[in-house]
C-alpha cells in the first residue's frame, strides 16, 4: 500500500474510533487527505474512491487485531 493510501485509511480508522471531543478535528484531517488524494486521480468520484477505500480499511482493521492467545493444538 503507498503511503499516501496507508495515511487516508488511517485516518478514517481515527475518524471513526476517535473519542466524541475529538470527532471535528479527525474528520477534518480525513477530508483534507481525501481530497488530496482525489485531485491526485481525475475522473474519479468520490463515491467510487470511498468503495474503493472500504476493502483497503477493512483490511486494515483486520490486520491491526491481535493473535489468539491460546496456544495451537498439539
């Protein structure tokens, strides 16, 4: 993942998991990086960027959890 994509899709993980005091300041961040990225790529949308960013934090979110603690099976 570039680093431009890996910073936008932290920073929508800290816009949707940020405390509510914190909401207008991560949502601003977020949308300033979106639309950075958006002028970067002409003909798209930003519906279709958004799709497309949806699988990116997904895994994003996936790879952030933490192992299972129990040990494997013998």
């Amino acid at each position: 993942m570039s680093p431009e994509l890996e910073r936008l899709v932290e920073a929508l993980h800290e816009k949707l998991t940020c405390p509510p005091e914190e909401t207008f300041h991560r949502t601003a961040t977020f949308e300033r990086l979106l639309q950075d990225a958006l002028a970067r790529r002409p003909g798209a949308s930003r519906d279709q960027f958004l799709d497309a960013l949806q699988g990116r934090y997904r895994g994003f979110c996936r790879a952030r959890r933490k192992p299972p603690t129990l040990p494997p099976k013998a």
